[in-house]
C-alpha cells in the first residue's frame, strides 16, 4: 500500500530491502510495477509514475515536502535598474519554525515587452547559468544562494534552513537528502511568485523553468519530478544521481568529437561510481536508504524513470551535457537515459517535450544551451517560430555511427508501446 500523509510524505509498505532485490544489469522497463504489471494504457500511467516517484523517496532522495504545511512570504529590496536582492521567508505551521535564504532577482530591459501574464522567468540553483543570455531573449532569472548553504548545507551535517524546519531524522519520513532539500529551496521561489512577487515584478507564476549545474544539476532533475509547477526543467551536467544511468560506464571508450570542434579520438576516463555517491562527502544529497546498495544493479530503478516524472502534456524536459573534459558525469550515460525517457514521452504522445543538447564543452550552462532553451521554450509555450532546427534537440554526438555502442542498440525495444 502507498499513499501520503499532510506534510507529504510518501509512506510504502511492499518495497523491498535492498538486500533482497535480485541484482539486474538490464535497464529497467519503466512501464512494468513492482508486482510485475505492466502498463496498459495511456491512463494506466499516473498510477505507474505515483509508484516510481515514492520509490525515488524510499530508496533514493527521501521524503518530498509538498508545501501543505508551510506559509511563505518574502521580501524584495531593489539593487539596480534590473537588479533585486529577494529574501524568502517560510514558516512551518504545524511547529511555528522559520527560516529564511536569500536570491537574486535579474529582469529583462524594459525594452523588451513581457508576454501576457508577465515575463517567463528561469530559477537557478546557483548563480552563473548565462543569465545575460536568458535576460537578452526577454527571461528574468532568479538565482538562489545554495553556495552559502542558506537552504541546506552540502553535507551530511543537515543543517540549513530546510532542516530547521525538517529536521533529518532515524525514521524514513524524516529523512530528506540535500538534494530534496535544495529542489524544496527552488520551489518556494515559486510560492513566493504565487504570494505576490510575480505581480509585482510582472513575472510569469506558471512559465517557470529550473535549472543547475552538477551536484546542483541533479537536485535540479530531482526539483522538476517531484514540483509539476515548473513546465520546464533543465539539469546540466548532472551525472550520477541525477540524469545519467547508474547502469551504463564509458570508462576506457574512445569517442570521435570532431564534429564538435573537439578531438576525434577522445577516451573517457572514470566514471562517477555509486560508492563516491555513498562517500562521506556526499552521502548527505541522499537518505539512509540508498546507503544500503552496492552495486549499481541492484538498484530497483534507475535514472530514465526520473527524467520519466517530469513527462505531462504541459511540461518539458531539457537534458544539458558536454562532450569533453565530462569524463566523471559520463555523458554518454545520460543521452542512453535520454533515449530510454524518450519511450514514456513517445507512449504518452508527447515526444517532442523532451530535449537534449550536449554542448562540445563547459561543466555549465553556457550560452549556446540558454539560446537553445529559450527558443525551445518560446517554440512549445508561446508558440513562436524556433530559430533552432528541431532535429538537433533529438540527436547528439553520441548516435553518431562511429559513436554508438551497439551494445546498447534496441535497449528499451522490448518496452511496452502503448
């Protein structure tokens, strides 16, 4: 049985331990449930998503914090002609904590008109995601302050404005990895938008993107899965725990990057393995739970089935990486995870809302990927004419023929076409 309490924590009495799952190095079906059903219809696929997004808390990222227990205001101080220092202040309700962090607020020139309901506007883990780029094509950007640890700090010390509020605790439903944590400090920049900056900055409530870099890449993927407010989401260069799969190495494999401008025989080192994850440094962006594995195919899930969350008719998915200097993010993985995500998005009848361009290097969000995510996104939300070739958002380097990994070819053919 599942279901969720108030404070929205996703309980589950039938998940396995992870001692006891059979060890599999096949990519996991995302249409089959845990009981070995498989999804029958289009319908069928909420209950499937529900299943696999308390799996993901159970075994992976802890509990998700739906904001049903929390009131949030905020304060706004004006820093320049485009420029405001935002403060976001929340109050748990059911205890009477508070606790707030701080952002930075970037709008367009005044030049530029806002679409009806205001400027569309991208919110960042961190600082540093092309901004200039997103505020030249009509995006305001609003950047959180995750460096400062204001939200949750970067260990496993859980400290920080979330767990004041929440504190990490022995019991599951009292366990949420930094990771949660740092998508929770993005989703109250929504709240905040909804309690009334929106209006008074003329920016969009509902066309709002999410994104980050790196460890703050996979805590963006892990934001957009679990808040369906954002109607875009766009992690960069998250590697393991975020949109690459635990089950696909490249270590040692030689790629031709001369298409990019890069080295046509380039050969990628180590791989960010499941135990670095689980290292004392990091161990804090998870729950206990997934302390538990050892092996990557012993996972139940894996990382397709994240990016398969953010699937809805309404939202969108844009998967960043880098072709060179990427070895430890492993971004062959993440286009075999984009591949496989692209089966729930094509069973669904909404292919075209999932994207991926890997760019030929920067451990960032560089120009060329803001360009591309604000054409995207002016293309399917207001329907503007793309500049970019369609096409170039469904491939990467990595199908190339000299490219592909012919083990991998028709890994997700047995799936279920609905």
């Amino acid at each position: 049985m599942h279901g969720f309490d108030s404070q929205g924590y996703y309980g589950s009495t039938d998940f396995k331990e992870p001692s006891e799952i059979k060890p599999d190095w096949r990519v996991p079906n995302p249409f089959r449930f845990f009981n070995g059903e498989v999804v029958g219809s289009r319908s069928e696929w909420p209950k499937r998503a529900a299943e696999i997004s308390v799996a993901y808390q159970h075994y992976m990222y802890g509990t998700y914090r739906d904001g049903s227990d929390e009131e949030v205001s905020y304060a706004i101080k004006k820093n320049g002609d485009n420029s405001y220092s935002l403060t976001v202040n929340v109050r748990r309700i059911s205890t009477g904590k508070n606790g707030s962090f701080t952002a930075t607020v970037l709008m367009p020139d005044a030049s530029i008109k806002a679409p009806d309901g205001g400027y569309p506007v991208i919110v960042g883990m961190h600082a540093g995601i092309s901004e200039d780029t997103a505020n030249k094509n009509g995006y305001a950007t609003i950047t959180v302050d995750m460096f400062s640890h204001g939200v949750a700090s970067d260990d496993a010390q859980h400290s920080g404005v979330f767990y004041d509020l929440y504190p990490y605790g022995p019991e599951p439903e009292e366990q949420t990895g930094v990771l949660m944590a740092w998508g929770w400090g993005c989703s109250k920049i929504l709240d905040a938008l909804e309690a009334g900056l929106g209006k008074e900055l003329n920016i969009s409530t509902v066309n709002t993107v999410v994104t980050g870099v790196s460890r703050w890449g996979k805590a963006a993927i892990v934001c957009g899965a679990f808040d369906h407010r954002f109607k875009m989401t766009a992690p960069s260069c998250s590697g393991a725990g975020g949109v690459a799969l635990y089950r696909y190495t490249s270590e040692g494999r030689t790629y031709d990057f001369s298409s990019k401008g890069a080295d046509s025989a380039y050969t990628y080192g180590r791989n960010e393995p499941i135990g670095s994850l689980q290292s004392p440094g990091e161990r804090g962006w998870f729950n206990d739970m997934f302390l538990k594995f050892k092996t990557p195919e012993s996972l139940p899930l894996d990382q397709h089935e994240l990016c398969s969350l953010v699937a809805d008719s309404d939202r969108y998915l844009f998967i960043i990486g880098s072709c060179i200097y990427e070895d430890w993010v492993n971004a062959p993985s993440m286009w075999y995870s984009y591949l496989g995500a692209r089966e729930v998005y094509k069973a669904l009848g909404i292919e075209d809302n999932i994207a991926i361009n890997i760019h030929k290097q920067g451990h960032a969000v560089i120009a060329e990927d803001m360009e591309y995510i604000t054409d995207y996104f002016d293309c399917h939300v207001y329907g503007k004419e793309p500049k970019f070739n369609p096409d170039d958002l469904r491939t990467s380097v990595f199908a190339l023929e000299q490219n592909a990994d012919r083990d991998m070819d028709g890994f997700c053919s047995q799936w279920l076409a609905l």
